[in-house]
C-alpha cells in the first residue's frame, strides 16, 4: 500500500519533497500539506491534496502515515513531539534538533508512541560526496591521511530565518550538519580530537563562516571549512570541493557534479632527480614542476546516486525491508560534534573525545 504523506512547512523545501514524492517515488504519496501562510500552498501539485493552516488539523487526519516536517529549524522538536503525540511517523528536516538535549526528549517521546523516526540528510547520495566515499572506501589513493570538504560562496549571501538566531539560523545548522553528518558516514572510525574556527564574519547574530579539523583513531585528518562571504567576481556563485590524500595518490574533485582526477606518479618523487625551478621568489625543487613522465592520472570513479535515493530507502524499510539508512544515533553524533565545535570555538581548546 502507497505511504501517504503529509508535509508539515510548505515553503521552499516542502515543495521539493511535494513535487518529488508527487512525481517520482514509488510507493508514496502526498495527501495533506500545512502551512500557517496560506497562499505558499496555492502552487501544490498534488490533485485533491488537503490544505490545512494549522498543524494539528493535519495530524488529525486518518490518511497520513508519515509527517514531512519542513519547518524552520527552532521548530522542529515541538512538531515533532506534536507528530508522535498524534501517532505518526516522521521524517525531519535536518538539523533534527537545535541541540543534544532537544533531540533526546523527541527521542523519548517517538519511543513513548512507537512511532518511525529519521531525519532528511539526503546529502548522503550527493554524486561528490558518492564519488569521494568511492575513493575511500576503495582505497583507491591508497592509507587516507587527510580529507578536505569545502563550500564557497562568492556573492556574500545568506537569506530569510538563516540570518537569526532564534530560528536555528546560521551555517552550522544549514550545511553544517551536511557537511559533517557526510565525513561521520565516511570515515570509517572513532573521532579522538576536533578543534574549530566558527565565525559572524559579516552576520551579527549567527555564523556565516566555519573551519572545522577532525583527528580520527585510524589517522585520517578531516578538514571541513565553509564562508558564505568569500567573495570573488567569478562566473558561479559557489565552488564545493573535496581533497583525498593517500599513499598511493591524490584525488581531486571540483562541483557537485564534479570534475577531477585521481593523480598518481609513476615512481616516488624520491628517486626524480630534482629540477630546480625559478620563481619570482627565488628558487625552488620540491615545488617545481616535475618531469615530464612522472605524474599521470585516472578518472574519478563512476557512482550512481540521487536524492530519490533516500525516500526509496524510505519506503522500502517502512515496510520492513532492510532499515532506514540515517539513524538517530547517528544524527545525534552529529549534534554533539557540532556542540563540540561550539564549544571549541569558544574557547579556543582543541576538544577531545574518550
Ligand atoms: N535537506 C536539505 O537539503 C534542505 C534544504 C533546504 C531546507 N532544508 C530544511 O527544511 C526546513 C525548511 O527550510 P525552507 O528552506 O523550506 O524554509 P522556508 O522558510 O522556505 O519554509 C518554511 C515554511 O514553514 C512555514 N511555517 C512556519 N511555521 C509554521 C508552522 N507553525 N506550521 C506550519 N508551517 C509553518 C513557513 O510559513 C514557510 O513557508 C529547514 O529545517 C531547513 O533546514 C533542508
């Protein structure tokens, strides 16, 4: 039987999920939709769709199975707590809580009611990210020591609720919690050590910029780092990119359809005689270019992802075929990091973990 949906915040996100439960998932539709703004639901869809501009009118309703809540992020645990109250299911826009403390008591009333949980963190099958986890997974530059995942934005730009606090504004909580929750489900090991840099670079109550290094148990360094105000007069507006260094190559990936290569050399750098090279600032050998036959490279490996991947997960461990694939336990690991982050930026102290 078709999962019915109904989607709690029908602004910009919840027409997404709208047009694509609507149109492209399998198994799933969409019956009531709720915003407290009414004309934002004008453009739906979906035929014969319930509109509702009270929450709690949709989650009286008999043909929602699963709640979307869409909402701004100061109000995702009360809708939550609403949602299980009323015995529904629920998928959450991430961030899932604005802390730890938040998530544990909607993590205590979901179990109260029995009901379904996870979290949107449909990042998890972006094609970069895919593509990175691909290299890393097969250890295809060889012992990882360090991984780099950056975002740019080069106009200056942040917009509506994201620019206040009390809505759970600011970058952390925006791609922030992409960013990390995407390192956590690649990296393969226990976090000892994390130290960050968030800052209000032009934003007078939230953060706009963060650097955040991580030190896994297995040796890896992780670098995310992210400003919205990184301007640059360039024809796109954002660069996302990713650094993989192994023992056995590097790998570069550019875009979120990225262009990039696994680069390789043919014998250790060692045994290349060294050229010196001349620089306008003197001379060099261990950063000149190197011969001619010692650098070659590979294609980024081939990965087949998208978003619907994660409501065809849905769908499928809904009906008890394998398991939701983003796990509370895991979106809780994400918050206390991020609490960690805070926490480190602060004061200054690098942060270590038992
Ligand atoms: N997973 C992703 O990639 C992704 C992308 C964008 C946004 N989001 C998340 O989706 C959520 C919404 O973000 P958005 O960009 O769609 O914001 P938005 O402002 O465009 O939409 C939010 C909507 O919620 C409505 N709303 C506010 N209070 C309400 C209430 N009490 N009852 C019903 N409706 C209410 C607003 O009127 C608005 O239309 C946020 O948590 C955000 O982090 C996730």
């Amino acid at each position: 039987m078709s999962i019915r949906f109904g989607i709690i915040g029908f602004g910009f996100m919840g027409h997404v999920h709208e047009e694509m439960i609507t149109t492209q998932v399998e198994g799933a539709e969409v019956t009531a939709i709720c915003d407290i703004i009414e004309e934002r639901m004008n453009d739906a869809i979906t035929e014969n769709v319930k509109k509702f501009t009270n929450a709690d009118e949709l989650l009286a309703q008999d043909d929602v199975d699963v709640v979307l809540i869409v909402v701004p992020n100061h109000l995702h645990k009360k809708m939550v707590i609403k949602a299980a109250q009323a015995g529904k299911n629920i998928i959450c826009e991430k961030p899932v809580a604005m802390s730890v403390k938040e998530l544990d008591e909607m993590i205590a009333e979901t179990d109260r009611y029995g009901v379904k949980f996870t979290v949107h963190q449909q990042r998890r099958f972006d094609q970069d990210f895919r593509m990175a986890k691909a290299i890393y997974d097969n250890k295809a530059v060889g012992d990882v020591y360090t991984i780099k995942s950056s975002l740019y934005g080069f106009n200056g730009n942040m917009h509506d609720w994201h620019v206040y606090k009390k809505y759970g504004g600011g970058m952390l909580y925006d791609w922030g919690v992409h960013l990390i929750d995407q390192i956590l489900f690649m990296i393969d090991s226990k976090l000892v050590s994390l130290y960050a840099d968030v800052r209000n670079v032009i934003n007078d109550e939230v953060d706009d910029y963060f650097k955040v290094i991580m030190k896994f148990e297995n040796g890896i360094t992780s670098e995310i780092e992210l400003g919205t105000y990184y301007l640059a007069d360039k024809q796109k507006w954002f660069e996302r990119h990713w650094f993989i260094g192994g023992n056995t190559g590097s790998a570069y990936l550019d875009g979120f359809e990225p262009d990039g290569k696994i680069v390789r050399t043919t014998r250790l750098l060692k045994s290349v005689p060294g050229k010196i090279a001349m620089t306008k600032s003197g001379p060099t050998r261990s950063f000149g270019p190197p011969p001619a036959d010692v650098l070659y490279t590979e294609e980024l490996p081939k990965v087949n992802t998208k978003h619907i991947d994660f409501f065809t997960n849905y769908v499928n461990a809904y009906h008890g075929n394998g398991e939701f694939l983003v796990k509370i336990s895991e979106v809780k690991k994400v918050l206390s990091l991020m609490e960690a982050i805070w926490t480190s930026a602060e004061t200054g102290n690098l942060i270590r973990f038992e």
